[in-house]
C-alpha cells in the first residue's frame, strides 16, 4: 500500500519572522484591533479555526494572532501558481477542489488532527460577495463532529470594504476580528449535525453594511468602484446584464447613461440624486431576483439569457497548470452553456445538468469542470462578471432541473 503523502511542518523560524512582518503589515493597512479572550488564547492545538470569509488576507489575518500556526484548507486553485504552490505548501496549507467531494483532502485533514495541528476552514467555501455571510457548508458541521475537536470561529469586522473582491487596491479604514471558543470538543459527537450548523451558522453570521451603517468607517484610498461590474452587473434603471462599467470611484451604465460614485463611507449615489439603493447589499439582492425572473422567463425556449465576449479560456485539472484552450466567447441558454471562437463559430456546447464544480476563484476567474475537465474562464479587461454567470448556472440546477448538488 501506498504510503500517504504528509502535508509538511511549518519551519518555527521562517513562520516567527512571517509573524513579524505580518503584524506590522496588517496594522499598518487594516488598522487590526482584537477581541481576543483567554480561553482562546490559551488554547492548546488541536483545534478548528472557523473564520468568517470577506477579503484575499483573510487567513493571515486571523492566523497570526494565535499562539501556534494553523494549517488551512485551500482551494486547489491557488497551487496552479508556481510561487503560490511553493509558499503554501511551505505553510502547510491542504488543497482542496471547491464545490466538489476531495477525499484526499479530508485523509490530511484527519493527518493533522493525528499529529496535534491546528486546522483552518472556511465554512462559506469562498469570500462573500457583500459582506454577508453567504449560507455555510454543511459538511463542515458533519467535519467538526467526526473531529472532535475544539472549535474557535472568528468573525472579520470591517475587512470587506478594506479589500472587496473586485477592489484594484486596499482601502485603510478599521479592521475588527472577534474570537471566541464555540464548542470545547467533546461535546460535539453527541450532538446532532444539524444542531452543529445552527450554532456555527448564529457565531459567524455578519452584516458588513449594517456594521458600517453603526461605525461609520471612513475609508483612505481611490478606485472605491473600479472593477463593481465583476459583481454588480445588472442596472436598476434600464435592467440591461452587461451594461454596467466603472472608472475610478464611478461607474454607469452604457445603455441608458445613469451613473453612480462611491464615497470614502462606501455609500453609493447617483449623479441624478435619485438611486434605488444606496448599498451593494440591497442592490445585489435586487439584481438576483431580476436573473431568477429571467431565467424562469427564457426556460425551456432556447433562447439566449445572456453572453459574454472578449474571454480567455483555459482547460487544467485541480492544481495543474493551465493550458490556453480558446479566446472567444460564452453563451448561456436554460440547457447549455456554449464556448465561442473570436468569430462567434461554436466550439463546444456543454449541457447545463452536466456542469459540475462551478465556482469563482480569485482575480473573479470563473471554473467549471465538463467531462472530468477543467475550463477556467478569465477577462483580461477585468470587465466579466462570473459571478454573475456561476448564480445563473447554480440557480438553474438546483431551482429549475432539480440537481442535488454537493452544499
């Protein structure tokens, strides 16, 4: 029998200098305050850090204000990087395919249990979008219970609007993190998972728009709304998807002309004085009613609900490197997603019920996986918004065919 390949230790020196530079870094740019009580503080490993998911520093953050290292799940995404695959592998950090079952991450997952390290997951399975905590993985609670470990969540206050997943820049404003100890260990394995879930889910719910309505954060930096149509692509004025298009702390619509500016508050306005929202939150939730309304609409007609162009599409596995396949474009019917050579000519049709594994990786570069390959979608102009396409796709399994799709 094969021998199973260990996640690596993390050098004691190299992670005391990180921690240094680390410390220093993070309060320069966030400002970190902690809520750190001492039975966290005191914790001894094992034990599962469970943190809320808003920025790309996440990890790091609130990993270094512990007593000893924590090894994190990671997407597999991120060691198809040369420099990323070495860095974190040296940090000990366990690959993981989102939105997909990976049985050899669950075997390190218990290997590091075996040998007392401190394991890192992010329950949300990827950053949120507003600000919000999104619905958590289930199978996370049914992972704590087969662990029996102590369990220690901490929440990010004040990190989305520092670094928002389309933000070009890091805006310097204030950064809370809360932790607490949710459950000692031992009682887990008499509770229920859903039991489990319900408690993980109270401890790491937050509103990042209701806490900055309270705080009243002003934010240093520029470029507040450069790149938003990668998340909000849809216009309350004209209800055109592709639209939207920003510069700088601005950004309108092509089709009808309005436009709007964040200010350093993250407030939204219009240059008119007559918006519909004055929040990403309300409005992406608007915008996600207005794609479900579509969808239902166009379902079953074969028409086209939406398409995008200028794309760069390449094909890989997991951690692989990726290699270019196509430039061209995407299409989206109710029964198959398209991909488009430069001269709108189809080169494959993918059927939706057969996508598997959709997800948005960092730098908004939209995966999916079609016959065991990997199709990883990006806009050199950063204008394309996956997310749109993934809640299109994702919605159109579970609410109109009827898939059970892994949570």
């Amino acid at each position: 029998m094969a021998k199973k390949k260990r996640i690596g230790k993390i050098n004691p020196i190299f992670e005391a200098i990180l921690r240094k530079i680390l410390k220093q870094l993070f309060k320069n740019l966030f400002r970190v305050r902690l809520d750190l009580p001492n039975e966290v503080n005191t914790l001894k490993p094992p034990f599962i850090l469970l943190p809320n998911h808003q920025g790309f520093w996440d990890p790091f953050l609130v990993g270094v204000y512990l007593r000893d290292p924590v090894y994190y799940i990671t997407s597999d995404a991120v060691f198809r990087s040369r420099f990323l695959d070495f860095l974190l592998k040296f940090l000990g950090a366990i690959p993981k395919t989102k939105s997909q079952s990976d049985l050899d991450a669950l075997k390190h997952i218990f290997d590091m249990k075996d040998q007392g390290r401190n394991i890192g997951i992010f329950a949300e399975g990827q950053r949120n979008w507003s600000g919000s905590t999104l619905p958590l993985i289930k199978s996370t609670s049914k992972l704590i219970r087969m662990l029996r470990l102590p369990v220690v969540t901490a929440v990010i206050k004040g990190g989305f609007f520092s670094h928002p997943r389309w933000g070009t820049s890091i805006r310097t404003g204030g950064l809370l993190i809360e932790y607490r100890l949710l459950f000692g260990g031992h009682e887990v394995g008499s509770m229920k998972v859903s039991e489990i879930h319900d408690k993980l889910t109270g401890a790491l719910s937050f509103d990042e728009v209701e806490y900055q309505k309270k705080q009243k954060i002003e934010y240093k930096g520029n470029r507040f709304a450069e790149n938003i149509e990668q998340f909000l692509f849809t216009c309350p004025e004209c209800g055109s998807m592709d639209g939207l298009y920003s510069h700088s702390n601005s950004f309108k619509c092509l089709n009808c002309g309005k436009e709007w500016k964040i200010d350093s508050y993250q407030t939204i306005s219009a240059s008119d004085g007559n918006t519909m929202f004055d929040n990403i939150r309300d409005w992406d939730e608007w915008q996600r009613k207005k794609l479900h309304e579509r969808i239902d609409h166009l379902f079953g007609t074969g028409e086209v609900i939406f398409d995008d162009g200028g794309l760069r599409i390449n094909t890989g596995y997991k951690s692989r490197r990726l290699k270019r396949f196509i430039s061209g474009s995407m299409k989206l019917t109710s029964l198959d997603l398209s991909i488009c050579d430069k001269h709108g000519k189809e080169v494959l049709k993918i059927p939706v019920r057969e996508i598997n594994g959709i997800n948005v990786q960092n730098r908004e570069i939209l995966d999916l996986y079609y016959n065991s390959v990997l199709y990883a979608v990006r806009d050199p102009r950063r204008r394309f918004s996956s997310y749109k396409w993934w809640r299109a796709v994702d919605y159109l399994q579970r609410e109109k065919l009827g898939l059970n799709l892994p949570d």
